[in-house]
C-alpha cells in the first residue's frame, strides 16, 4: 500500500513573503473560526469595559426615537472616557464596546442580549404607558444612562390572512437514450452491414401544478378614539384569530390582505431521450430517432380571495383613507357605517 506524504506547501516568487490578500484572508478565517470576544479585543476590534476607565455613558435609537406595536428598534450606547474620546457599543453604534459588558432593564418593552428593542404586538399591552430602558455597567456601578421610547403609531401597519400558494407540479422524467447498433464489417472481401440504432424513449409529462389556497373571510371593526391627536382602534378577525391594531391617521395606515393563493408552477416535461447511432459496417447502420419531449405541466389556478367587511363607526369615516384592502379574486369588499364602541 502506496503512503501519502504531506509536503510544506510553497509560494512561489517573493520568496516567501506572503501576498498581503493571503494575510488578509487568514485574519478573516481566525476571526470566524474563533468569533470569541478575547480574540476580538486582542486584535483591537473590541475593548473590555472593565479595563477601560469611563467618565459617562449616554443611550439612543441610532434610527429613530419611538417604537411601533410588533416593531423592533435598536439602541446604541455612548461611553464617554476621561480624556473624551468616545466608544460605542457594536451593532447599531458599529462600535468597539460588548453588550455582554452591559445590564439592561426595561419595562413594558423587552431588550435581546444585541440591544434591540422589541413592543409587543398587541397594542393593549403597551396603550398609555411610556417604554423605559435603564442601562448600567456592572465594572462600574456608578454608571447609568436611562431612556424613555414614546410610542409611535404612524406605521404603515399590515394584516394578512391570504391564501397558501398551491404546491409545484413535479418536472417528468427523461427518456433513455437509444442503443447503438452494432458494427458490422467494412472489409470489401466480406463486407456486411452495420446494425441500426435503437429509438430514444420519449420524456413524460411534467405534473400540474396545485390550486392555490381559499382565504378565509375577514371581518374589521373601526372606531375612533377622539382627542388632541385621534387615534383608530382596528379589529382584524378571520379563521378564528384576531389582531388589535392602534394607527395614527397622520401617517400610519393599515392594510388587511386577503388574497387568493397563487397557483403551483407546472413541472418541466422530461426531455426526449437522444437515437441510439447506427453502427459501422458496408453500408452503416441508421440512427435510431430521438423521442418525443414530455408536456410542460399547468401551472395551478389562484385560490378564492376572502370577502371583506369592514363596520366602521361614523366618527371614523373621514379617516378610512388609511385603511388598504386586497382580496384578489374575491368579492368587493363591503363597507357599512353603524356604531362600533371602543375596541379596548
């Protein structure tokens, strides 16, 4: 049994200098083989807040202040050192300092283990409250940055029941390549004929694809809640679930789809299998045929769309512009004006 022995691999030309894009590449495959935070701050790209002397700490929402119902924002830290300078936390700050070097409290939202905050969906949960986030730094417990998140409601909020999209038609099968004949002989003393090639089979059809989903029937209460700045309250329902939304007319809006599904691509015919070549001889033998290309398959048809009705109540009825419907292969929607109390 032959041995295989491994030989130092060589660069050839510079000799032995290595390019700068191969140490390069080897700095990039250490930092995701290792990915560790002692690698990261040996090599500059993190630092320890424990080591590091801090003269204040400031907290922000790099995109934007406020937060939505069912939104997620991200907060980024400002750590102010003696001499001035400035680090910010990774993530959203694109900074040097680790949250893990950080605690975070909140309340009525929740904070991940990156600093990304999240509302809960249902607007209940947070309606009159103010979001507080508090953040320390265990090293230096003298250290604290608190931040309130208003609420925000000019979202462009969305609700979608639409159909599922039906399943793909399976591509058909190739056919088989034909024989080749055999060969006969071109001596001229005893010549004899090539045999002939045998015919490809032909490729079968490819499936049709599934109908798409039915949506189900959707039911939407509008209501308004009056004030300096009125607010619509919204109810949502179809097949036996229910979303509460809260939007600002001044530039939030909902937008309820109940689509059909989309119909299954048909699958590919199976391609004809290629003539088997006539074999050698006096006179050769002929080539078999080619088979027949198999059918692509239909593609499936849309599902039913869901019939919408939307009860709003007359006070709402200057702000139903916000409100977007989308039932696509169902009926008009229907809208009809009577009282619709408060949802909550």
């Amino acid at each position: 049994m032959s041995r295989l022995r491994s030989m130092p691999f060589q660069f050839s030309g510079n000799h032995g200098c290595k390019p700068a894009w191969i140490a390069c590449l080897g700095m990039a495959s250490l930092l995701a083989l290792s990915g560790c935070a002692a690698m990261q701050v040996k090599l500059g790209m993190k630092v320890y807040l424990a080591r590091t002397p801090i003269a204040s700490i400031e907290a922000s929402q790099p995109k934007g202040p406020g937060i939505a119902p069912g939104q997620k924002s991200p907060l980024a830290v400002a750590v102010t050192q003696p001499d001035g300078k400035v680090l910010q936390t990774e993530g959203a700050g694109h900074g040097k300092v680790m949250w893990q070097d950080l605690s975070v409290t909140a309340t009525v939202v929740s904070v991940n283990k990156k600093g990304v905050v999240t509302l809960p969906y249902d607007p209940r949960v947070s309606d009159g409250k103010l979001p507080h986030v508090i953040i320390t730094v265990p090293s230096h417990p003298e250290l604290r940055a608190e931040l309130d998140i208003p609420l925000r409601y000019d979202y462009n909020f969305s609700s979608n029941f639409s159909g599922s999209s039906g399943s793909s038609g399976l591509n058909g099968s190739d056919g088989t390549s034909g024989m080749s004949g055999s060969s006969g002989s071109m001596d001229p003393n005893n010549p004899s004929a090539g045999g002939n090639g045998t015919d490809g089979g032909n490729g079968s059809d490819g499936q049709d694809g599934g109908r798409g989903g039915d949506a189900p029937p959707v039911e939407i209460l509008v209501t308004l809640r009056p004030g300096n700045h009125p607010l619509l309250q919204a109810s949502v329902s179809a097949a036996g679930h229910r979303r509460l939304y809260l939007v600002d007319p001044q530039g939030g809006s909902l937008t309820v789809r109940a689509d059909g599904g989309s119909g299954g691509t048909g699958g590919k015919g199976g391609r004809g299998g290629r003539g088997g070549s006539g074999g050698t001889g006096t006179p050769s033998g002929s080539s078999g045929r080619d088979g027949l290309d198999g059918r692509d398959g239909m593609d499936g048809s849309q599902g039913r769309g869901g019939s919408i009705t939307v009860t709003y109540d007359p006070q709402a009825e200057p702000y139903l512009d916000v409100i977007h419907l989308s039932n696509r292969n169902g009926p008009p929607p229907v809208f009809q004006e009577e009282p619709v109390a408060p949802l909550w």
